[in-house]
C-alpha cells in the first residue's frame, strides 16, 4: 500500500519536478546570455540539516555595474562548499558570480551553485516510473487472476 501511495505522488510530482528544471534551465539560458561575471567576497559559510542531507550556503557580497554592491546568501553544492572552507570557515574569500544587470538579486555562483536543470529530466522520468508502476497494478493483476 505504501508503494502504491509513492507511486501516485510520483505522479503528481513528476510534471512539478520538469516545470521546475524547465525554469532552471531557462534562467541557465538567460545568464549565460545576458549575464554580468563579477568577483564576490565570501563573507559567512552556513551548513544546516542532519547526517543524511546536508544544505550548505554562502553570504556574498559582490559589486553590481550600475549601483551599490548586492549582498546575497547563495545554495551551493556540498562539493563547491568544502573546496574553499572547513567547518563553517571561509579560506578563500573570492568567488565568482554571474548576475542579471537588470536584477542583481537573480544570480549565481560560477560553478557552485546548485543547478537544478536535472529536473527537466527526472522529471518525466519519476512520472513514467510512477505511470507504470499504476498501470502493472491496474491492469496486470486482472490478466494474473483472469
């Protein structure tokens, strides 16, 4: 029965998780066109959750073309977090980041921030699994007892 119930949520949630990916992917698109390149200063590193996941952050600041310079905390990936500190300690201040001219506040670290474009695959694929996984109940246990 448990199964049965993931099975619908991955349903439901498979269309949400490409819409998503869908939006990363454009936004990918968007600051790899139009997207500003700028040296940030890493001021403060965050880790919060438990043993199994992990979320890790960084508080930047960085300065914009046309106005004061943006403070902005960015998710970034466990890997890119380890690489320039330890234990919530910043060891390499410097970090790239690419933004928008037109709102500095969409913006990303280069090769550190999570990209969650993946989505526009696993996706549908959560949603086939799920679909499948319904109709093998629906239709495949008729034909077993037929």
């Amino acid at each position: 029965m448990r199964v049965l119930l993931f099975a619908i949520i991955g349903l439901i949630a498979g269309p949400f998780l490409a819409y998503q990916g869908y939006q990363a992917k454009q936004f990918n698109d968007l600051l790899n066109r139009e997207g500003i390149e700028t040296k940030g200063i890493a001021t403060e590193g965050h880790s919060s959750g438990g043993r199994r996941s992990r979320s890790y952050k960084l508080s930047v600041i960085f300065p914009v073309k046309d106005g004061k310079p943006v403070t902005k905390d960015f998710k970034v990936s466990s890997s890119y977090y380890k690489s320039i500190g330890s234990d919530g300690k910043i060891t390499v201040d410097t970090v790239p980041v690419k933004y928008l001219a037109n709102d500095p506040q969409q913006a990303i670290i280069v090769g550190g921030s999570d990209d969650d474009s993946i989505l526009l695959w696993v996706g549908p694929l959560v949603a086939v699994a799920s679909l499948g996984y319904l109709a093998y109940r629906l239709f495949g246990r008729k034909e077993a007892t037929a």
